[in-house]
C-alpha cells in the first residue's frame, strides 16, 4: 500500500470529444446510482422487457433476439463471431481500418479463414471489392465489415454490402459500435444478420455493454451449428435462457444491473429526442465542425461524402507535435479529443462528437481551445476564423 492514505476517487472535469467514451448526461449516471435489486427480481426483468423494446427502436427491427450483451463493443463483435462462425468456415472480412482487423482476428481464433477485402484507411469498403471476393468464394459463411471506422471516421455503405451478403447466401456481420443513435443503422431495411453496437459512443452511456441484434436467418445459423458454441459465456444458447422473452427467466451470469440502468435511461432519453432529431443534431455539430476547422485552416482527412458526423478526422499541421497539442487540452481546458491510430498515428486527430458530446457547445469549445493551443505553438493557422464559421453554420 502506498505511504499516502487512499481516498474515495473524484474523476477530473472533463469534455470527451474523442472516439468515446462520450460525455454520460446526469440522468444516466443518477439512474446507475440506484439501489441495486436482484437480477432475477420481477421489477428487474420488466427493466430488461424495456431495454429489449428501446432497443428495437433504436436498431429499427424486429429482431426478437435483440438484447445487451454484458461487456464492452468488443465483447457484441465476439458474440457476432463465437455464435455464428464455426471451425472450417469461410469469412469475407473488410478491413479499412483497426476494427475490421479485428474482426479477421475473431475470425481465424475460431479456426476458420479470414479472406480479406483491404480498403485504405480513410477509404470506406469498396462494394465491387467485396461482391469479387464473395463471387470468388460462393460458399463463404458470412461478409463481416464495420459500418463506422472510429478509426478514421469513414462511413462505408452498409445498404449495399448487407445486400451483395444476401445475394451470394453469406450472412452478413455489422460492427455499428459508433452508427448506433448517430447515424441511421436501419437493420430490417438492410437485411442485416448480426450487428453490435457499444454503450459509450452515441448513445452516450457509461462503457461496458454491448447491445446486439440477429435476423432469423442468423439465429438459424446458430441453431443449425455443427458443434457448440465455443465460448460458454457468450452462447446465446445459453443466454437467451435468460434475456429470452416470458416472465420465466434461469440464471445464466449476474447481469451488470446498474449498468443496464444507466443503457435503459440513455435509451429512455434517445427516444424521447427521436432517432431523426438526434441523427440530426448529430449531422448540425459536424457541419459546424468542419467549418470552423477549415475557417481556422485544418482540413479534414476524410473525403465529405465517407465522413462520419460522430466522428472526425483532422489533419495535423507539418511541424506540430500531435501529443502536445492533446496534453494541452486535456490540462488546460479538460477537453479530450483523439490520437490517431495505425496508418494515420501522427497524422490526424479524432475529434468525437457523440452523444451527449455533439452539441453546439462543444463545437465552439473546441475550436476556441485548439486554436488557443495551437497559435500558442506558432502552428500555421488562420487565428479568429474557426468560432464565426462554427456560429454562421449553427445559427445562419
Ligand atoms: C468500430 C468499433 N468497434 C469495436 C469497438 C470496441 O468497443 P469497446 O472498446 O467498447 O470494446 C470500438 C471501440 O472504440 C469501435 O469503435
């Protein structure tokens, strides 16, 4: 033990404008401060009836197996592969970025064969690539891509690829981790198989739970299994005994209960704003955004028609130490943005403006506070111009 006597911890202020997690509004974080109950109390399961609901909403289904899994974005792509991929299979996999290596990765763990569709990073997945690959391989078990890279901020178009997934008898796997509540993931209009998404990024919940939708055509899939599921704790064989729909429920594990609280009134709060009017606030910071950026002369690294809103990738300018830059604005102004990963390490920023983080506040936070940071480091920018650009996009 240290010297010092251990106290209670008391985070610092702080505004999350990075890949996530993103700002949690008081509502969700005094709803995971209520007494704890059982998980098998009857109240409780009503709770999980209503996120079950609120789920359906948010993901645009009808999916009866619709549910949070218990751990992070990483913990839905593992139950997305574990459950649908066995020993022996053939998955198409995209990779444009950190999350779909990933995904290759959950792929060739459970024995089977990876067959990847490269795309550059700050590129979206190439349709022709994928219809190619999966021309080349008919009898592939699944197309697995990520909807929106956090990576680089690239939207690619899940419509078409859950369509050439669907034509070739693969099933499709969707990483929509940072779309979720940002951005339209219409999973019936797709035709989507399996998609995950992650509490933390535009829902704007504490991290750690994973919600996840199957079509029929998946839960098929897994009910046609050659052999058992090769995680226990993620067999939704086994789970669904549990998030499954009637009042009876058996044990499976302890549900994270005052998480699934806080995820239950996030949702609460995102139906109560709209799924349009959220993907719109969404889409009004980032044109904000990007004004004020290019008014202050930092363009962005992602082609507009790819750019997620949630999600934005700036260019560093020559000579600028990037960590710096991001020290600063952490000690200085409690903000936090992004580094750049893999191929664009060094190169880029990510500045997050998710959920609760994708207001007119932040925007204008942000420009002021990296324009201060960086005119304090000589960078090469255009002082003044970032805040009016910002204001005349937000208020006309
Ligand atoms: C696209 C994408 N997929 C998966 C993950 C993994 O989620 P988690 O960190 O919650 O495990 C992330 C997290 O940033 C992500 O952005």
């Amino acid at each position: 033990m240290p010297d010092q006597p251990i106290r209670p911890f008391s985070p610092p202020t702080r505004m999350l404008m990075g890949p996530g997690p993103s700002d949690v509004h008081p509502r969700v974080l005094a709803a995971m401060a209520r007494p704890t109950i059982g998980h098998l109390d009857p109240a409780f399961i009503g709770l999980m009836d209503e996120i079950k609901a609120l789920l359906h909403y948010a993901f645009a289904t009808a999916n009866p197996l619709t549910m949070p899994v218990s751990g992070p974005g990483s913990a839905g792509m593992e139950a997305c592969f574990v459950n649908l991929v066995e020993p022996g299979d053939t998955v198409v996999v995209c990779v444009n970025g950190v999350f779909g290596g990933r995904m290759k990765e959950n792929v060739e763990r459970l024995g089977a064969t990876a067959l990847v569709v490269e795309d550059a990073w700050g590129d979206p997945v190439d349709p022709m690539k994928v219809k190619a690959a999966l021309a080349a391989h008919p009898g592939a078990k699944a197309l697995a891509f990520v909807h929106a890279e956090t990576s680089t901020g690239v939207e690619s178009d899940a419509a078409t690829l859950c369509r050439l997934a669907r034509e070739a008898g693969a099933l499709s796997i969707v990483d929509a981790v940072t779309s979720l509540g940002g951005i339209p993931v219409p999973v019936d209009e797709w035709g989507a198989d399996a998609v995950y998404s992650g509490s933390q990024k535009c829902l704007s919940c504490a991290p750690g739970l994973s919600p996840v939708t199957f079509s029929p055509r998946a839960v098929a899939a897994m009910a046609a299994r050659k052999g058992k599921c090769r995680s226990w704790f993620l067999d939704f064989a086994l789970v669904t005994a549990y998030w499954g729909s009637g009042a009876k429920r058996a044990y499976h594990h302890t549900a994270p209960i005052n998480a699934l609280y806080g995820l239950h009134e996030s949702l609460v709060m995102l139906h109560e704003e709209g799924l349009e009017a959220a993907w719109a606030r969404h889409a009004r910071c980032h044109a904000a955004l990007v004004a004020g950026l290019e008014a202050m002369g930092l363009p962005l690294a992602v082609a507009p028609a790819h750019r997620l809103p949630q999600l934005n990738s700036v260019r560093v300018p020559d000579g600028i130490d990037e960590g710096l830059v991001r020290a600063r604005l952490l000690e200085r102004f409690g903000l936090e943005i992004g580094a750049g990963l893999g191929a664009l390490a060094g190169k880029v920023w990510r500045i997050g403006l998710m959920g609760q983080s994708a207001t007119p506040s932040h925007v204008l936070a942000c420009l002021t506070a990296l324009e201060t940071v960086l005119s304090g480091l000589n960078a090469p920018i255009r002082p003044g111009a970032a805040v009016p650009a910002a204001n005349a996009a937000l208020f006309g």
